[in-house]
C-alpha cells in the first residue's frame, strides 16, 4: 500500500499576460476547471476510502481491546474449578503493593573487591 501525501492547496494559475476575450480562450477555462475538478471528486474518492479502511480498523481494535477485557476479568476472578488446581497463596491479580529492598546502612559492604585498569 502507498502512502500518498495530501498536495498543498492549489491556487488558480494566474497568466501575467490577459488571453484575449475569444472562443478558445472560454474554452481554455473551461478545460482547466474540468481537469481541476476530476482530480479533486479523485481525492475525495481517495480520502472516503481512507476513512473507511480507518473506521474499519478502529473496529478491530475496539473489538479486540473488549475480548482482552473479558478475558482479564475472567483471570482476575479464579472459577471453582481452577481455584482446586491452583496452589494456595498464588494470587496473579495485579497490586499496587510496592516493596523496596531493605538496607541496613548507605556504605559499601566490606566484601567488595576494587580493581583499577589503566589504559
């Protein structure tokens, strides 16, 4: 799949020179518009298509984020059944509970070993 970048906004060309009031000149206009317009109803057909592979794509996720709901709230609460194969005290619901490392004192133990490398 490409990706194609939407262009700039496009302004009219202006000609420095005025064509004279003619036939062919009318239709020089209108021959412009036209093109103008084909490839603008283009990008509008390009950009609904978009919007559609985006809807459809959200969907998906939308879907997909509710089946990983149900499936965690089903985990979170344990079924009689797996509440007998499941070992006691093993609790796989996540906490909040924070435990830092105790430490008896901020220096250095005795039993480390420093090494210098000279270069």
């Amino acid at each position: 799949m490409s990706i194609k970048r939407a262009p700039r906004r496009s302004f009219p060309k202006i000609s420095t020179m005025p064509r004279p009031a003619t036939e062919a000149a009318q239709y020089l206009d209108m021959y412009k518009l036209t093109v103008e317009k084909t490839r603008l109803e283009q990008e509008l057909e390009y950009i609904d298509g978009r919007r559609q592979q985006l809807c459809d794509r959200l969907a998906e996720i939308e879907q997909a984020t509710a089946g990983l709901d149900t499936k965690a709230a089903t985990l979170r609460q344990p079924t009689q059944s797996s509440a007998a194969h499941k070992p006691q005290g093993l609790n796989f619901a996540p906490s909040t509970n924070v435990y830092l490392p105790q430490r008896n004192s901020r220096q250095a133990p005795e039993d480390y070993n420093t090494l210098m490398l000279d270069y």
